[in-house]
C-alpha cells in the first residue's frame, strides 16, 4: 500500500520524534499542565552542546525547554518569586502562532495563566480616619 504524499501536512511529511514538548503537541487552544519541578539538562544543538533548563510537569506530558520569554511569564501568570513557588502552579501551554525566529513567523509555545485563575492579590487600602494601632484579625 503506498501512501499519496500530497495529502499529508507538512509536519507528517516529516515527523519529528522529540522527547520535549512541541507546538503540535499542545496546539493553539493548549492544555493546563501543572508545574512539577525544573531541572539543568545538557542537550544536544547545532552549535554542539549546551545547557539548559527544562520545565516538568505533574502530569505525564513531555518536558519543556524553557526559554526566555516563557521563563518571564512563569512568575507572572503564577506568582511565584522564585521557582519552587511554581511548582503546583498550574499553567495553560499553547501554541502562539505569532512567535517568530529567525526574521520568520514560526509559531512556538507559550504560557499563560488558566482562564477563571484568580488574579494576584492586591493590598486592602489603608484608611486614613483610623486611629486604631491594632491589626483587624
């Protein structure tokens, strides 16, 4: 049986078999995934080796290479000073068709907070007609 090459995407022309997380496989409504942990991994590039840190999740979805930008988000979207205050945070991976590389418009993955999440908590102002030194509570 052979296959008719010219129904196939792209992408199935030629699969890419990667043990990290891709745009295709979170596509552009994306997924909620839970922070479990990072961890430096050295990975292979075609510069030769170099390091990296790689994002886990509590569920059984492949590992992400972070980058820059979405190492900016994580405290953003979650909260968190710093990384171990994200793990259990939970986060929306997506496919952002606007990401570029390269001088082209490529698509990558991004995070952003889970739709409903509840907003960073901001200070109760301060009245000025109080003159109790007591805290509320």
């Amino acid at each position: 049986m052979t296959t008719d090459l010219n129904k196939m995407s792209f992408d199935e022309l030629v699969p890419t078999e990667s043990k990290y997380l891709a745009k295709g496989d979170v596509g552009e409504d994306g997924m909620i995934l839970t922070i479990k942990g990072f961890k430096r991994e050295v990975l292979k590039g075609d510069d030769g080796d170099e390091e990296k840190t790689v994002l886990y999740w509590a569920e059984d979805m492949k590992p992400l290479i972070l980058n820059k930008t979405n190492s900016q988000l994580i405290p953003i979207i979650t909260g968190a000073k710093i990384a171990g205050d994200a793990i259990g945070k939970q986060v929306v991976a997506y496919n952002d068709i606007t990401v570029g590389f390269g001088g082209r418009i490529t698509g990558g993955i991004r995070l952003k907070k889970v739709a409903g999440a509840p907003k960073a908590a901001k200070a109760a102002p301060v009245a000025d007609d109080d003159d109790s030194s007591e805290m509320p509570f």
